[in-house]
C-alpha cells in the first residue's frame, strides 16, 4: 500500500514536472500606449491583436503551442519605451515584439533591439529613417513613400495642375507631404506645402491663405482628430475646392466629429470595412460583436501586424530563436490580410501594399470602381 | 572636511557597487541611467525653483537644448562625448543666459509664465527648423559613451552615475553656503535682500545660467545614452514632471530633488503589474505625499540641518 502510495505520488510529481514543458507557450511582447494621451491607439492595437491571437491559438498555435502576448504600456514616452525594450530583451522567453505606437518612441526602442538583436514589427511607425535602423526594423503600414507617388499620379490624371498640401508638423506629415510633392512636381504638377503645430485647433487663417492661391485640390497629411476640424472650418469658409487625403484619415471618427462637412473627401486606403473579402467580413463582424463600434484602419494595422508575427512564429518552428523569427518575418510574403495581401521586402523590410481610392458619400467610406 | 569625504565616498562606492550588481538585468540598468538622469535635472530645477524661489515651467527646454548640442556637434562634427558633455552644458548655460537677461526682472507667476513660454518656444523652434534639427524626424545615430574603447549599457551607468554624483556635488555645495543662503534670502524678500545689499537679478541670472548647464549636462547624458532624440522627449510634459520630482522630494531640498526624481522614474517601473490602473496608482501615491508630507519625502528643514551638522562636523565656516 505505502509503495503504491509512493508510486502515484512520484508518478503526480513526474506528471507535474513534465506537463508545464509540453504545453510550454511561446512569448511575444507588445509595447503600445495603453495610458496617456495616446491611448485610444493603444486600446484598438490591444482589442485587435487579442482578437488575433485568440484565432491563432485556436487554430493549434505553433505546433500545439499556444503563443503568449506579454503587453507593456509605453504611454508613448521614448524613455519608457526604451525601458520596456530592455525589459523585454532580459526576458529570455520572449522571441520578437511588436509595436511602438508612434515613431518616436518606436525609434529609441529600435536602437536597443538593434544592439540586442530582436525582431521589432510595428504596425504603425512610419517614420522613413525607421527601418533603416537595422536589420531587425520590420513595419506593417505602407509608407509615404508608396503612397506619395500614388497619390501624385491619381490627382494628375485627374487633371489637377496646383495642389496646396496641408501636413500636420511631424516626422510623418513631413515624410508624406515631402514624398507627396515630389511625385507630382515629377509628372509636372505645381504644388506648395504648408505646416501646421500638433495640437493646432484653429485652421482658419491657414485656410484662408490656401484660399487666396486659389489651388484645384488640397491634399490633407493630418489625422482625424485635426482633419474633422479643419474640414469643418473650410466649409464655413465657403471653400468650394476638392479635398484630398492620405491613407491616415480613414477612421470612422472623421464623420463622427466633421459631419457633413467630410462629404465629397477623397483618400487612399490599405483597408475598407465594406470590403465584401471573407476574411475582412469576418474581422470586422468579430470585431462590432466584440468591442461594439467598426474597426478602423489603425485596429486592423494591429490586426494584421499581430497576424504576419504569428505566422512567422509557425514557419520558424516551436524552438526557433529571435533570429530565426526576424529571418522567419524577413520571407514573409503574400499574407493574406485584412489590410490586403502584404509582402516584406527582403532587403529594405518595408511593406508592399495594394492600395484602393476611396469618397466620403453620404456619411459614409465608399471604395470608388477601379478605373 | 574628512566626514564629508568619507559620507561622499561611501556614497560613491556603495552607488558604484549597486550599479555592478545591476548590470545583470539591463531593463534595471536602463531604469537606473533614466533616473539619474532627472535627479540631475531634479536637483538644477530645485537650485532656480526650490532654493531661489523662482518657478519655471521650461526646464525641460533646456534640457532639450543639451541634447540636441550633444547630438548636433557630435554626428555633424564628429566629436566625442568627453567634448560634447561640457559643450552641451556650457551652451545651454548660455542660451539660459540669454533667456535670464529680460525675464529677471519678473517674479513670481509673470516669471513662471514667462519660462513657460520661453520653454514652448524652443520646442516650437527645434521641431520647426528641419534644415538645422532634421525637426520633428529627430537625431539618430548619436555615438553612443566610450571610455577607453569600452562601450555598453554598464558603461553608460557608471558615466552617468559619475557625472550626476559630481553634479549633485556641486549643486549641494552652491546650495548650503553664504552664495545658498543668498538665494533663500531672495525667495523670502528680494526687496529685503536688496536692502540688504546684495544684487538681486544678477544673483537670479547667475542662477539660473548655472541650473541651465546642469541640464545642458542632464541632456548631453541623455543624447548619448539613447543614441536617438526627437521634440517629444523636451516638451511642457516633462517640465511638470520635473516640477513634481521636486515637489515631492522637497523643495530647496538636495537629497529630496534626488529622492522624488527616483520615486517618479521607478515608481511607474515598479508598478507595470498594475496594467491600465498603474499611472493611476502613481497619482495616489504623490497626492498621499503631499496630503501628509506637505514639505516633501525630505524637506528643507531636514535638508538645511543634515547639511550644517556635515559640514560643521567638517569644519567649514557657514554653520557658524
């Protein structure tokens, strides 16, 4: 009796042991500004890439193994950003990290993961210097430097001979309106930029000197909490001109906060939440169901980026280490994502995209037909 | 002199050994460099704020300035860190010299207002001027300190560690001596202390030129200790928390600037368990500060009175 006492006890203990090294997770981080000023980014990155993960593991994980999401918030602060960097790089577990937020902070921390050796993928940061870091900068948001050029050749072959742009005084609004105005003085075009501070609130004045060049188009690098406002002062101003935008001021809030006054905007976009795909149907039904408002851009920026770290967790294998992920997530190629088929460039890590045109009709984000 | 030297080695040696047994865990380093970092910008802010009564809003400007001349001179010039550490502090020495000639004229909220806009100001300046600054795209690939070829994150700390120990040093010194007693007189009455006979702005100005090159220092330590700047880091955000540091610790107070800077950069570390409600957590814990210790985690009082029995027990004059 006592020895078969013994022998279930060592075989317990045995059991115990060895269970917790089969189901053995594997750990990514996620650095995002879950408090501050930037939060309302940081909760969407969190909603999506939860979403995703739950999906993932579901589905069998990386070979049975589930993967863990290990969340740090950064407050979009450099210096904590930078502390989180090396939190996450002390702990050995952790095989690649997604995020920062904006580019700052996704800069600074670049430099330690540079040193140190991880994988970074962030979703947002565009900063053209960004993946220049070091080999082990990857992003999932395509670049001004894609977009600029688009844009340029869709406002000339409407015909549009002077655009005055409007950039919001940041590394991105400087890289897009720069990107923007090189391509369309390229194909000829006549364009002349004007800047405006971060929490900028009044635009009138800056409206009203647009007004007097009297352009054919103004082309808006700004996101949606400056561009509700600045649409809505131009139509008490009277402004009759066709306004175009990048990419960034596809969200939901736009016409929540401008109203009518966004009616007629035209923009570019990596994601559409009428998209008739299968996967953005489910994406976007999961996510209303969820969290109950429509995803944005940003939410499924976080979405996809979580989606492509994940799949290259599964092609590196169970055991891989943090260079056998960044090397698993240089490869990546065609991922079927919501924001479109996404393929890293081997060399430069930047995404490639395929980009739609879009119109506010209506109150509503409407893709326009592919010409 | 000896008590003094013996308290200051002690100091050093057990700072020095904490920093070794650190280094084992590089997110403790980063945390530990971080703080440093503001108990020197702490401890400048607290010699205009604390001991000479003047509040400014705009410190962080300057700090900014630091690193930003740090960063300019040595990826433009190539310089190293051994001249670019005095450079950055010797010009924003200046640049605070320039902003004390016309604002020391104004006391108390007309002077606090004043350095607030002076701080905006410059922000607005290095994230506008692109062709100097590379603007709001910031200054990357700053070399990182080398002492004798070796490089890393321990040799980032024990610098650090070095430069703030001799700052802090240097402010307690300026703080606890006829020129310290000078400052407090002008914050009880500048009137009086000019009755008294002593120049009241050219002791203001003086002051604030040298709490600005400690922060030049604060921010040359910064520069080359990321390797990356950009506007964000120097906003009006930082200035308050600069300002609460000093709060907390003790205004006029050296050791309290020291304590309330690492309580304020470790104390948000410590509580990442805590998830969405850590900052919140944070905010109790200052309001709880200054609801029981009104005068600080290590007031004045307390400040003034370890200071005179240090350096009576030294047998230097001022206590006397």
């Amino acid at each position: 009796m006592k020895s078969l006492v013994r022998t279930i006890v060592a075989v317990a203990l045995g059991a115990a042991l060895v269970a917790p090294a089969a189901a053995q997770e594997i750990y990514i981080g996620y650095q995002a500004p879950l408090t501050g000023t930037q939060s309302q980014y940081g909760e969407v990155f969190r909603n999506a890439a939860t979403m995703q993960l739950e999906k993932f593991n579901a589905a069998g994980g990386v070979g049975g193994r589930k993967v863990v999401i290990v969340w740090e918030d950064s407050k979009s602060d450099p210096k904590e950003a930078v502390a989180i960097g090396r939190k996450f790089v002390d702990d050995k577990r952790i095989v690649g990290v997604l995020g920062d937020f904006a580019s700052g902070p996704s800069m600074a921390v670049g430099e330690v993961y540079a040193k140190e050796g991880m994988a970074q993928l962030s979703q947002t940061a565009s900063h053209p210097d960004y993946t220049k870091i070091s080999k082990w900068q990857f992003r999932n948001i395509t670049t001004q430097a894609q977009e600029g050029p688009y844009n340029a050749k869709w406002l000339k072959d409407l015909g549009v001979k002077n655009v005055a742009v409007l950039a919001l005084q940041n590394d991105w609004g400087l890289s897009a309106a720069e990107n923007f105005q090189k391509s369309f003085e390229q194909l000829g075009g006549k364009a002349t930029t004007e800047y405006f501070n971060p929490g900028t609130r009044d635009f009138r004045s800056i409206l009203t000197k647009v007004q007097r060049t009297n352009p054919d188009a103004v082309y808006l690098a700004m996101f949606y909490e400056e561009g509700a406002l600045l649409l809505q002062q131009a139509k008490q101003l009277g402004m009759k001109v066709p306004f175009y935008s990048t990419s960034a001021l596809y969200a939901p809030k736009l016409i929540e906060l401008g109203g009518d006054a966004v009616d007629g905007m035209k923009l570019t976009t990596t994601f559409d939440a009428n998209n008739p795909a299968a996967n953005v149907r489910a994406f976007v039904e999961d996510y209303k169901k969820r969290y109950g408002q429509e995803p944005n851009q940003f939410a499924a920026q976080g979405y996809d980026a979580t989606g492509i770290m994940l799949e290259a967790l599964k092609r590196a294998g169970p055991n891989a280490t943090r260079a056998q992920v960044r090397d698993a997530l240089a490869a990546t190629k065609d991922y079927p994502g919501v924001t479109g088929a996404t393929t890293f460039d081997p060399q430069t890590r930047e995404p490639s995209k395929t980009l739609a045109k879009m119109e506010v009709k209506g109150g509503k984000f409407v893709v326009m037909p592919q010409q | 002199m000896k008590p003094l030297a013996l308290i200051g080695t002690v100091l050093a040696v057990a700072a020095v050994t904490a920093a070794l047994l650190l280094s084992g865990s590089s997110y403790a380093v980063q945390v530990a460099i971080t703080a440093l970092i503001f108990v020197i910008l702490t401890a400048s802010l607290n010699l205009v704020t604390g001991t000479a009564g003047l509040m400014t809003l705009g410190h962080a400007a300057f700090y900014g300035v630091g690193a930003y001349a740090a960063a300019l001179l040595s990826t433009k010039l190539g310089l190293s860190f051994w001249v670019t550490l005095p450079l950055a502090g010797l010009v924003t020495a200046f640049f605070g010299f320039l902003v004390a000639l016309p604002t020391m004229r104004l006391t108390s909220i007309y002077f606090a207002v004043a350095t607030l806009a002076i701080g905006e100001m410059i922000v607005v300046a290095i994230t506008n001027w692109t062709g100097f600054t590379r603007g709001p795209m910031g200054i990357r690939g700053i070399p990182s300190i080398t002492v004798f070829g070796h490089e890393g994150l321990t040799v980032n700390l024990l610098v650090v560690l070095a430069a703030t120990l001799v700052s802090v040093w240097a402010i307690w010194r300026l703080t606890h001596s006829y020129y310290g007693n000078g400052l407090r007189a002008l914050r009880e009455d500048d009137q009086c202390a000019e009755a008294m006979g002593l120049n009241a702005v050219r002791l203001k100005i003086e002051v604030f030129t040298i709490a600005c090159f400690f922060a030049g220092i604060a921010g040359a330590l910064f520069a080359h200790t990321s390797g990356y700047i950009s506007p964000e880091s120097f906003r009006f955000g930082e200035s308050i928390l600069l300002l609460t540091m000093a709060v907390v610790g003790g205004l006029g107070s050296v050791p309290g600037s020291a304590i309330g800077a690492i309580i304020l950069i470790v104390l948000p570390e410590l509580l990442r368990g805590a998830g969405n409600v850590r900052m919140v957590a944070v905010g109790v814990v200052l309001f709880l500060c200054i609801l029981f210790l009104p005068k600080g985690l290590f007031g004045e009082v307390s400040a003034l009175a370890f200071a005179r029995n240090q350096l009576r027990r030294a047998g230097l004059g001022w206590s006397r």
